[in-house]
C-alpha cells in the first residue's frame, strides 16, 4: 500500500528525469559550450514472465514477486561521456533495476483457499525496483537523485479487526460478550468462524525511497550532502494480553523518515580531516491503536476498548569528526568522534491494552520529554615498527545518558474486577558508558611462505544503570596463524577466549517498576548481560591440486557459557521466589562446517558445488511454574524445567556454466536445504515425585523443512548488439509444522472470570512456484 504523497513524489521524480536525459545530450550548449557527441555506453532489457504456482506471496515474501500471472520486467543503463581527446569532463548515468509490474491479484492459496483475502503488501508496480540518475564534472562536481521501493510479504493471520488509520472495528459476526465473576461463558471456535467474525488479512510493509546527492571539489576540499525521504506503509503481525482478553491484529505502519547530511574534508597525503552534521526525523502517523474488545468483563453498557501503543516520534541531531594522520614513519592514527542528541518528544498515549484507562494515567504529564545524549569516539594507531611486523593498538568509548519525565503510570490492582487503577508504575532510564581498548601484534615468521602469526587482546567494561548487570568487564585474547605453504596451499587457523563477569542483580532494576509488596515481574538473567566464558574457533584452507581445480574447507565453531549466580534478596519489600541458581540461557553454540570445490574441465565449461552443514544448540533453565505464591514447588535447584533446542541444516547444491558457442551460453542452478528444529516450552521440572500437569509437559516434535532451488538460463547472441534471454525458475518450500487453528476469546473455566487467548490461525507457509520469463538486451 503507498501513500498517494510518495507516488506523487515518484512520479515528480521520473519526470524530472526524462528532460536530465536529453539535457545530457547537450549538456555542453546548456553551458556555454559549444554542443559535442557524447562516447555512450547503453544498454536496455525488457521481458515479461509468467508465475504458476501454490502460494507466490511467500515465495516472493522479499522480492516483491508475490501474484500468479503475467508480468512485465525492465531494466536499463544509459551513460555517456565527453571523448577522451574533446577536453571536457561532462559525464551521466541513468539506470533502472528490477522494474516490475505485476498483472495478477491473487496471492497465496492462504486460509480463505482462493487467495480472496486482505492483503497490505503492494503487489502491481516496482516491487523491488530503483531509479537512478546522476551527471556532473569529473574532478570538479557531480549530483544526482535515486528512488527505491522494498516491499515485504508477511504471514496471513485471522483477524476481529478491521483498520481504518488508527481506529479498529469488529469484523461483522462479532457480538459483544458481557459476565461477571460468576457468569463468564466460553464461546467456541466453530462460532466464531460461522459468523465470519474472523476474516484472513495478510500483513506486510512497501517501502518508498526518494534521496538526492551532491559534491564539490575544492583543491584539497571536498564538499557533500546527501537528503533522504522514506515512507514506510503497511501493517505487521502484533498481539496483545490484556487484563481480560486477548488477540492477535495487524498493526497499521505509517512511518516517514527524513535524513540530511551535510559534510566537509580535507585530503593532503599527510592529514585526512572530515566534518559532518546529520539530522534524522521519523514521524509515526499513529500514536496509538484503539482497539475494541470482543469481550468485556463487567455487565457495563458499551463497547469498552484498549490502546495499543505504537513507536513514538522522535528526531536526532549528529556531529561527528573523523581524523587521520600519516605523519610519522610507517604508522597511521585515526581519531572518530562524534556527539549526538537523541530527542522524544511525542505526548503519552495510553497505557497498552488498558480497557477504562482513567484521566489521571501519566500524573498530570503530558509528555515523555526524553532526551539521550550520546558521545562515542575511537583512538587507533597501525603501524609496522620493524620489517616483517604490523601492529595496531586502539581505545573507543560509547556513551548514553538520559533525561525523561518518570512520571507515573497508574494500572489495575492484582484483582481482575479492581478497577481503581491505585498501583502506580514508573518510567525509569538507562544510562550507560561502555569502553573498550586492545592491542594485537603479527609478525610473519616465515616471510617465504607468508606464514604470518598474529595476537591480540581486548578489555571491555559496561557501566549501566537500572541494569541486571551494574558493571560487568570482558577479556578477549585471540591468536591467529595463516600461512602460503606453496603454490597449491594455503589456509587460517585462530582461536578466541573471552571472559565476561558481573554481579547480577536479580531484582534491582525492577524495584521501581512494582508497588512495595505487590507480586512483581519473576526475576531472571539476562543472557546479554550475565556473567560468560567464550571459546571460538575458525579454520579455512584451500587448495589447487591442478590450474583448473580448486576446494576449499571452512570450518567455524564457539560456544558461550552462562554463569548465574546463587541469590536470596529481598528488595523495597519484594523476596526472591525461590533460592538456588538464576534462570535463563546455560549454554549455547553453534557448529558451521562445508567444503567447496570449483572444476573447469574444459575452457568453456566451469562447474561449482559447495556443502554445508551448520548445527545451533541452546540449553535453557527456568522456574516453570514458580511464582509468589506458589514457592512449596519451587525449592532450590529442583523446581527448574529445562529445554534444550537443537536446529541443524544441510543445504548443498551445485552451479555450472557452459559457453556452446560464441554466440550462446546456457547456466544452471540448483540449492536443497534441509533441516529440523526443536521446538518445546519445557520437558518437564525435575521433581523427584512428579503430580502436576507442568511437571510432566515433554517436547513438541521437530519441525522438518525442505527447500529446492533451481534456475536454467540460456542466453543467445542475435546480433553484435542484440542477445535473447530465455529463464526458468521453480522454487519448492515445505514445512511439516502444523496450521495453527484461530481460537475464540473464551472463558477458560466458567465462573473464574479467566479469559483465553486468541491465536493468529496461520497459513500454511509452504509454496512451490514455477516461473518462465523472455526478453532481450540490446546495446547501443
């Protein structure tokens, strides 16, 4: 979907353009110069190409390829120059890329089963395409302007909703449900469905790029500035849990972004000086969603409903300093600073998925009012002291600190039917200083055979506030060795051991977000931040057997290791649930391994084929069904579940390219990949007696995907300036996970007043899509 303005724009844009052209012809009369022939370089290709096939919206989800039918394809390059013996230095180019229009409507095969549902996702004109002219003065000026559009196809899902702008309205079907404590009634699925409450709506963004680019030459100067505009317009895939119900929605997308760029540098063979400003905006059409609920929980007249909050607007401003210095023998040093302000300033929306949000939600408040100031900056210095030897030593900081209104934000008491909104939370910043500083030292050993051995090491340290991990300090030390042991041989071998530590505090960075006293958020480790060991290990090797034989080995392997420490705190009143080792991730690692092999039995045929094998594991501990209340099954260590995910994939394929004559070549392409992940929300608590449901709950099964890819070109040489291009493609993706199944908003037991979730109902992901497509390039 595109906003009317940024087609507007894009049309202003390629009609400006077709007069830059034939103003290039005679870009000489235009000034004052008398007219010359330019030295061109053209080139033009136009096609059409046929899709078939099951569900085309997620085989093309990133190329914007996303309909069955016939399309129209384009692309062109158009250059010129003054001749080399004229004495001018006039030159343009004007190109376009991936110019596509679609004629088909009909997406995937979808839930609805004849692809008749809601789409967001722009389906007909450039779909993932560019536009691009730029002309000038070589050594002296040049500018130019470029358009962009990148669409993305998202995932279909069921829908009470329908969007218009900010406002949502139930789905026709849709009934306003109403109990109390006492009355809460389940409503089934098959309900929900015959009333045609739940209507299929396909998610997904177009993105509309429209920038300009200038520069000028000055002796040792160089002035530069660039301008972008970008609209962003669609919907993604959210949900929300409110206090009564639940749902998923396609959340409307309405951003604008705005870039300038405005810079200045000097170059000398010894000084490399550059200064430059950015200023950014973004603007979020929405501030929130108002979404209605299906099901509202006391006996009130009226449909009452939730915000859903959206991304606040907010600018930047950017200064930033960067400089080198080639003045003393055989080093160089480079300075990079840069300051920043980081502005919000959007008004408070209110509280997400608050259904009777009162008057007094922000506490008067009317804004965030935030404002971050950043400063970064990076010292180095490389330089090869003695023969044989490199050395480089480097300092760089990363600063943030942040000013708001922490205000007060008043929600609902641990009681469903307390609607006084008496329990106040808060917003609390993060400020941070994160520093880094290292040296690393190689010396080739054996300068013959270039066998170069390298060290290094690195020291970081975070200071955060209102963090799980106030401070913590890494040190990384690598070595690395590469060598040219002949003619047919080479290769890399390094290794990399980091230590991370810390003092993880488990409740201190929620003490201001809950009521002294109240059941607060379950304390956990955040693995980004908890104390860890690294270990890391890469191999590359090739080898040339024979001038038309080549393979090549890569070999990658690390795993990390996740420290937790023992606890028993007691914060502003709030007691940890439970004693022994934190939760969250123990171990993870990954394993990526393939050989490569490139063949040319004969000149005119070169063959490719490639493996690999890569393999991701994460071991997860956690409290399960630990909480406040229910600490006699959360003891120490034996009242944690345990997960354990393992993914591996083997994709392999093969290439080849054959030149039959010299006026036709064919190509070909094929890739599998497959593979399985485990998927599983615990397997169990580890209790010697084993009576609830939680601690009996094993694994979901593995979900297996394959995919096969497979392209075929022949391209034939028509005339010296003319060649026919003929491809066909057929991509093929299937996925054994199930279809998920939309689910009502229900009462999940009568009289308790618990209310259940509603699923998006998706579609199944697979596809399979075949593609022919015919054109010529000609040269001129």
């Amino acid at each position: 979907m595109v906003n009317r303005n940024t087609l507007k724009a894009i049309v202003v844009a390629t009609t400006c353009l077709t007069p830059f052209y034939a103003f290039a012809q005679s870009m000489g009369s235009a000034v004052g110069e008398a007219p010359y022939n330019y030295t061109n370089g053209n080139e033009i290709e136009f096609g059409v190409m046929g899709v078939v096939g099951k569900n085309p919206d997620q085989a093309g989800r990133y190329n914007g390829l996303t309909t069955n039918g016939i399309n129209a394809i384009g692309q062109f390059d158009f250059s010129g120059s003054s001749p080399w013996d004229s004495g001018r230095t006039w030159y343009y180019n004007f190109t376009g890329e991936n110019l596509v229009f679609q004629t088909g409507t009909g997406l995937g095969s979808g839930i609805s089963g004849d692809g008749s549902y809601i789409s967001n996702t722009s389906n007909n004109l450039v779909n993932s395409g560019a536009l691009n002219f730029a002309f000038g003065k070589q050594g002296t000026w040049e500018a130019g302007v470029y358009y962009d559009a990148i669409s993305y196809t998202g995932n279909v899902i069921d829908s009470l909703y329908t969007l218009h702008g900010n406002q949502a309205t139930l789905n026709p079907g849709v009934h306003l449900w109403g109990g109390g404590v006492g009355g809460t009634t389940a409503y089934t699925i098959s309900q929900l469905q015959g009333t045609n409450a739940m209507q299929p709506v396909q998610v997904g963004t177009r993105r509309d790029i429209l920038g300009g680019n200038f520069k000028y030459l000055y002796g040792d100067w160089t002035f530069s500035g660039a301008l972008r505009h970008e609209h962003k317009e669609g919907s993604m895939e959210e949900s929300f849990d409110g206090p009564y119900a639940g749902t998923a929605f396609a959340l409307p997308i309405d951003y604008t972004t705005d870039r300038y760029d405005l810079a200045a540098a000097y170059n000398t063979r010894l000084n490399q000086t550059l200064l430059q400003y950015t200023f950014s905006n973004f603007h979020d059409a929405n501030t929130f969603i108002n979404l209605p609920y299906p099901l509202y929980y006391t006996t009130g007249v009226g449909l009452r409903s939730a915000a859903y909050s959206t991304p606040p607007s907010n600018s930047a401003h950017y200064l930033t300093l960067e400089e080198a210095i080639n003045a003393l023998p055989n080093t160089r040093i480079n300075l990079n600073l840069r300051a920043g302000l980081e502005i919000q300033g959007d008004n408070f929306p209110p509280q997400t998925a608050d259904p009777a949000p009162p008057t007094n939600y922000n506490n008067g408040a009317s804004t965030l009012n935030a404002m971050a100031k950043v400063f970064q900056g990076k010292l180095s210095a490389d330089s090869h002291p003695i023969a044989n030897t490199d050395a480089r030593v480097f300092y760089g900081f990363d600063g943030r600190q942040v000013s708001l209104n922490q205000y007060q934000v008043f929600g609902p008491g641990t009681s469903p039917t307390d609607n006084t909104f008496a329990t106040a939370n808060y917003v609390v910043p993060q400020n941070w200083l994160k520093q880094n500083t290292g040296a690393e030292v190689g010396y080739r050993i054996i300068p013959q055979y270039d066998t170069k051995l390298t060290l290094g090491y690195r020291f970081d340290m975070v200071n955060r506030s209102n963090a799980q991990v106030g401070k913590s300090t890494t040190h990384t030390g690598t070595v690395a060795l590469s060598s040219r042991l002949g003619p047919q041989v080479n290769g890399s071998l390094s290794y990399e051991h980091g230590e991370r530590s810390g003092v993880l505090n488990y409740l201190t960075p929620w003490a201001n977000l809950i009521n002294n006293g109240a059941a607060g958020p379950d304390p956990s480790g955040a693995y980004y931040q908890a104390p860890m060991t690294s270990d890391a290990f890469k191999l590359r090797a090739d080898y040339t057997p024979m001038q038309n034989l080549f393979g090549g080995l890569f070999l990658q392997f690390k795993n990390e290791n996740y420290k937790y420490p023992p606890f028993n705190t007691t914060i502003q009143g709030e007691v940890a649930p439970y004693t022994g080792t934190g939760q969250g991730v123990q171990q993870d690692y990954n394993l990526t391994v393939g050989p490569d092999v490139n063949y040319r039995p004969r000149d005119d045929v070169n063959l490719h084929f490639f493996y690999t094998y890569e393999r991701i594991f994460f071991n997860t501990t956690g409290n399960g069904a630990c909480s406040i209340v229910n600490t006699g099954n959360c003891l120490g260590t034996a009242g944690y579940f345990q997960n354990k995910y393992t993914s591996a994939v083997h994709t392999g394929g093969m290439s080849g390219d054959w030149k039959v004559t010299d006026k036709l070549k064919l190509g070909a392409e094929y890739t599998v990949a497959y593979g399985s992940v485990m998927f599983g929300e615990y397997n169990g608590v580890f209790v010697s007696s084993p009576t609830l449901s939680y601690q009996n709950v094993s694994n979901y099964p593995d979900i297996n995907s394959l995919m096969n890819s497979l392209k075929l070109t022949a391209t034939y040489a028509v005339a010296p300036t003319m060649d026919f291009l003929l491809q066909g493609t057929w991509t093929y993706f299937h996925n054994n996970d199930w279809n998920d199944t939309a689910n009502a908003v229900e009462g999940t037991t009568t009289g308790s007043g618990t209310i259940g979730i509603l699923t998006p109902g998706y579609g199944s992901p697979n596809y399979s899509i075949a593609t022919i497509m015919t054109g010529v390039k000609y040269k001129f």
